[in-house]
C-alpha cells in the first residue's frame, strides 16, 4: 500500500494552558480529497498552521510523502521550507500580495522553484534571463488555466471577490505542491461561485494529481467534494469516514451538523 | 458620490461657516499671548486690537484654503475610483512616456556632465554632498521602500563606512579606492549584525530597535576614545587619489564629483536590477504579507538580512566618500537627525521609486543650500512641507512607477 501523501500523527498543541489541539491523527491519501470540519474556534485552523510550520506543534509528528515515495519529516520546518517540500496553502481571509499584479502573484508562488541569487541578479547571465523568461511564461500558463489571464497585469486588490479567491488557489498551485491545503475556499461565496469551486478542485485533482485538504463550512460543498471527512471539536476529533458516514454519526449530529445534516 | 461634490461646488456657504467657526476659535485661543500686553516697565496693560484682527483673517483664509485643498483632493480620489483605471499622476506620466523620458534623461546627463564648468566650487561642493544623500538614500530605499523594514539607525552604517575609511587610513594608510569596497562590504556584515535581532520584529517595533542601534554606535564612536578618537574625531583624511596625480583642491573636488556621478550611476544600476528580480520580488512580497510570503515558500530570514544588507552596503560606500570629501569626520556628523533626512529623501521622493528617491535627496540637500538666508526658517518651512505633502500627496513627489512584468508570446 502507498504511503497517504500527509500523516499526522498525535499531534498536540498548546497555548499555554490552552490546549488547542489534543492528540490528534489523520490521513491524507494520494489524490484524495478530505475536508476536515467542525465548529468555529475548533481548531481546525490551528492544525493548518502546525502542518505548515507557522506554529511547531508542542508534540507529535507531520510527515509528508510525495507520489514517489519520498517522505520528510515537516515538524520544525519553517514554512516556507513546507513549501519547498512540496504543501501549499491558500488562507481564510485572503492574504494576497494586494499592491502587486495578477502576475506577480503568481511569479511570487514560483520564487522557491527558482533560483537566481544576488549576484544573478546584478550581473543578469544569460541563465538568470531564460530563468525569469521561464517565470513568466509558466505563470501566464497558470494563469490561463485559473481563467485569470484576462486581469493579468490588473493589481491584486483590484479583482472581484471570486477571481482573488481562484488567484490564491493559482498562486498557491504555482509552488508544484502535491498537496494542497484550502482554508474555507468558499467562504463569502454565492451559490454559483461556490459550485464553480467545486468543479475547479475536482479539476485541481485530476489535472495535477494532488491530494488536497480542506477546511470549509459549507455543507453542501463538502459532502459533494470529499472523499473523507474529519470532524473535530476542541482540538479533539469527534469522528471521521465517508459524507455518509459522518452525516449519519449521532456524535457529528450532537456536536456541529445539528439540524443541517439532511440540507 | 462625485455629483454631490460638484453639486455643491467647491467653495459653498457650508465650509465659509466652518472657516469661520475656525477663525473665530483661533481668535479665541491667541487672545492671551497676542492682544493682552503687559507692559512690566511701565506697569500698564495694552489691549492691541489690531493684532486680533490679524490673525483672524490669517487664520479663516488659512483654513478656508485648506478645506479647498482637501475637498479638491478627495474629489480627485472619487474621480480616480470612478474611473477605476490606474490613474497615473503627472510626473508619472512624464516619466513613462519614452518620448518625454528619453530627451529629458539626455538633458539631465548633460546637464551633470557640464556641471563643474559651469558653476563655482562651492556649487560643486553641494553638489557632491547631494550625491552622496542621493546614493545613501537609494540604499535606504531597498530597506524601506522595496521590503517595508522601517529602518530609523539607517545613519549607522554611514558612520561604520566613514570611519572605516579614515581609521584604516590613519593605522594602515591605505587608500581611498581600497577602502570603498571595504566599506560597502562592512556595511554589509554591519546590515547582517543588525539584521539578525530584529529578524522577527516589524513596524514600530522595528524602529524603535534600529533606533537604538542608530545611537548604540554613535555612543561609540562617542566614548571609546582609544579607537575612534572621541568627539574631537579622525582630522586630515586625505582625499581620494587618482594614480598618484597631484590635484590642486580645485581639481580634486571636480575629480570627486565625477566620481560620485559614477558611484550614483552605478547604484541606479544595481538597485534597479535588484528591484526587478527574483529578490527584488520577494523583497515586495515581504513587504506585502509576511506570512503568506513564508506560504509561498520565501525564506524570510534571507530576504530580511538581504535587505538590510544591501540598503546597508550602499550607506557604507557613501560613508567611505564622505569621510574623503570633507577630510574630517567626528560622531556629531552622524546623530539621529541624518537618520530622519535621509527617511525624508525616501518619503518624500517617493517610497520604493528610484527616481522619486533621487528627486527626493537632491531636493532636501540642495534647497537649504540655496536659501541660506532663510536659514532660521528652514525647520519651519521643512516641517510644513513634510505636513502638506502627507494629506496631499502621500505617494511623494514622483511615486513608484514599478516595472509590470509583461507577457509576450
């Protein structure tokens, strides 16, 4: 059996007293899509950034295992080192570079996939030019496939709410992750926005043959989207399987769904 | 919302009140100090009406124009946003319009070329000084303008580049052509050194520790008499040589100006490159968002320390020039207040823009040159100009016009 593309495993968060998250295991297979839900201040958002090396989680271990079997460990890792081994995330409140072009952004997401220094950039050898001409064409072809060529030399903070959120899924997918982690992707979305982001993650796993994690609230997308599910609530996980699964667990039920579970 | 302000105009009854409302309180407030007069001698008090007036009159068409100006400028802002497009200001235009740029740029050089043929030594003299300003500040704009590090001790590193000079010249008599890499590369390792604490603090807190650090090695060079000589500070440097020819004073300062014309060229030339590149990118995402600049897999230690390091090597080159150009330096030429010009040259120019930064530096160096007379009025008019250009003109005086990277198929 191949290695899941990121295992967590009992993995502890403390803020001082405060435990955040409580020893908590999960899988993300190859190619799989698993969504991890629960209410607000569960701690979902917490283990994003203990995957990602924002926090260094106070016990237990991150490990990441790309499609060809390589496997690094991620604790103490500092982000953008995550990056460079192969994760990439994109943020709940949008965290784009505002002042910069559509393209930039995206040329930014490239930077850890190049490698031109300061005396390349001083003395521009022929290697440092065909290198930056290579950026820009890739992020144009990235650009091209998010369907965001048409604002490419637009600033950032000037696209509608819909492109910015795609432009961050761009960027993002622009450092070649094989595993991409999405905090509430649909967040401020309307229905059809949010049913275009179905199809465009579906199309993000087929495409780039990656595994994605995300984080959402809307129900509808998750139970739609994922392969798997992972519930938690105060750091702790509740419960995990299939939508079906989940939907029916009477813990799932009690804790977060409620009511909403047959929406 | 522009309908309503064109509506009402510009000048309406509404802001003459207001105006009013303004001169009256300042009647008010100045009434103690400018119309009572105790006379102590003669044990009188004189009421000086006139006086009263005075200032009511100054101060509702002070206020009046004020008001004018701001309601032009937001009026312009809702202009700008119904238009959406990136409206470019009228030296930005100038300044990407190649037909303007390309003439303007020919007239410039020339201009500088001639310069010292044209005009005294001491105009050559102030120019040079200029010069110097420029390529400090165009350093300081790396740590400021492109990364977003406010960098308030940035005159440190000029002091580490002056003394460096003069001190290996004193012990070691070496030159002045092996002393300006030594210096760049000390401000370098100095940039690194200040670089390393102050990795994870940003904003105010950042400034308040390069503040310290500012007047950490200014106290030095203050107290350690044994090796920088104190306040009395390091006498006849001697002034850079051009293989071993003998210049007379007036020559020799010609010969500095050309060569700070180069030095300038020279770090135009770098700094633009580095703004355009991969590091120049990541400097600018820094600046934007610092954790999602780390998600996009920039290591923000490196690109901090390369910031500084860089901004600092500049102020090191431009230490070792004028330690060679005055011949004299001691640590009262490198308090706080060189710090804050030198942050004025890049706010005021015009954060992150290389011509800005240059118009910037020329400007604040040259013009309390010119208007000496004035000199007692020259905080006065400095402080009123650094007010008026941040509610009207926040981007400075030619704003960051960056190179767009364009995709050609």
């Amino acid at each position: 059996m191949t290695q899941p593309a990121l295992a967590v495993s009992n993995l502890t968060m403390d803020f001082g007293g405060l435990r955040a998250l409580d020893t908590l295991n999960l899988t993300v297979g190859q190619k799989e899509i698993v969504a991890l839900i629960g209410p607000n201040g569960a701690g979902k958002t917490t283990l994003f950034n203990c995957i990602t090396g924002i926090y260094v989680p106070t016990k237990g271990g991150v490990d990441l295992t790309s499609l060809n079997g390589e496997t690094h460990r991620l604790n103490g890792l500092t982000p953008d080192r995550v990056t460079a081994k192969g994760m990439a995330r994109t943020f709940q409140n949008i965290r784009l570079f505002q002042n910069m072009t559509v393209l930039e952004n995206v040329m930014i997401g490239r930077h850890c996939r190049i490698k031109t220094g300061i005396p390349g950039a001083v003395f521009r050898p022929p290697k440092t030019i065909r290198e930056e001409k290579q950026v820009i064409e890739d992020s144009y072809k990235i650009l091209e496939q998010f369907r965001l060529h048409a604002y490419v030399d637009e600033f950032a903070k000037n696209l509608p709410y819909g492109a910015q959120r795609r432009l961050e899924i761009a960027r993002a997918m622009a450092t070649e992750p094989f595993l991409l982690l999405l905090d509430e992707p649909a967040a401020g979305m309307n229905a059809q926005e949010t049913n275009e982001l179905d199809d465009l993650i579906i199309w993000l796993r087929e495409t780039y043959a990656i595994s994605i994690l995300l984080i959402e609230h809307d129900m509808k997308l998750v139970m739609s989207l994922s392969d798997r599910i992972y519930v938690v609530d105060y750091g702790r996980k509740i419960a995990e399987g299939t939508p079906e699964e989940v939907s029916q667990n009477p813990d799932v039920i009690k804790a977060y769904l409620g009511e909403e579970v047959d929406a | 919302m522009s309908d309503i302000v064109r509506d009402k105009g510009l000048f309406s009854w509404e802001e003459v009140k207001k105006s009013l409302l303004a001169c009256v309180w300042f009647m008010f407030l100045t009434f103690p100090i400018m119309v009572i007069q105790v006379n102590t001698i003669h044990r009188t008090v004189e009421w000086k009406w006139d006086r009263m007036v005075f200032v009511g009159v100054g101060a509702f068409l002070l206020s009046f124009v004020w008001r004018y100006m701001i309601r032009r400028k937001e009026a312009g802002i809702k202009q700008k946003e119904a238009d959406a497009d990136n409206v470019k200001t009228l030296p930005q235009k100038l300044i990407t319009d190649p037909k303007f740029s390309r003439p303007a740029l020919a007239i410039v050089g020339v201009f500088f070329i001639v310069y010292p043929l044209l005009f005294s030594l001491y105009q050559i003299d102030i120019m040079t000084t200029a010069l110097i300003y420029v390529v400090v500040a165009l350093g300081l704009n790396i740590v400021i303008g492109l990364a977003g590090l406010l960098d308030l001790g940035y005159v440190a590193f000029f002091a580490v580049g002056a003394y460096c000079y003069a001190l290996l010249n004193y012990h070691f008599g070496m030159g002045f052509w092996i002393c300006l890499p030594i210096g760049g590369a000390l401000g370098f390792i100095f940039g690194v050194l200040l670089g390393f604490p102050v990795l994870r603090l940003r904003g105010d807190y950042l400034a308040i520790v390069t503040l310290g650090f500012g007047e950490i090695i200014r106290l030095i060079l203050e107290n350690w008499n044994e090796f920088s000589f104190g306040p009395s500070g390091i006498a006849n440097i001697p002034r850079p040589g051009l293989f071993g020819i003998e210049m007379s004073l007036s020559q020799n300062l010609t010969y500095i100006y050309y060569l700070m014309i180069l030095l300038t060229l020279f770090t135009i030339f770098v700094v633009r490159r580095l703004q355009d590149s991969r590091i120049g990118r990541a400097w600018m995402a820094l600046r934007e968002d610092e954790i999602a600049c780390q998600a996009m897999g920039i290591n923000k230690t490196r690109t901090k320390l390369s910031a500084f390091a860089l901004g600092a090597t500049w102020a090191g080159m431009g230490g070792v020039v004028f330690a060679a150009k005055t011949t004299f330096i001691n640590p009262a030429s490198f308090t706080i207040w060189e710090s804050v010009i030198i942050l004025c040259c890049v706010v005021l120019g015009g954060m992150g823009s290389i011509v800005g930064v240059i118009a910037g530096a020329l400007i604040l160096k040259l013009l309390p040159e010119y208007f000496r007379a004035f000199s007692e009025y020259r905080m006065l008019a400095f402080g009123a100009v650094l007010v008026l250009m941040m509610v009207f003109r926040p981007g400075g005086i030619i704003s960051d016009v960056r190179k767009v990277y364009k995709f050609e198929k």
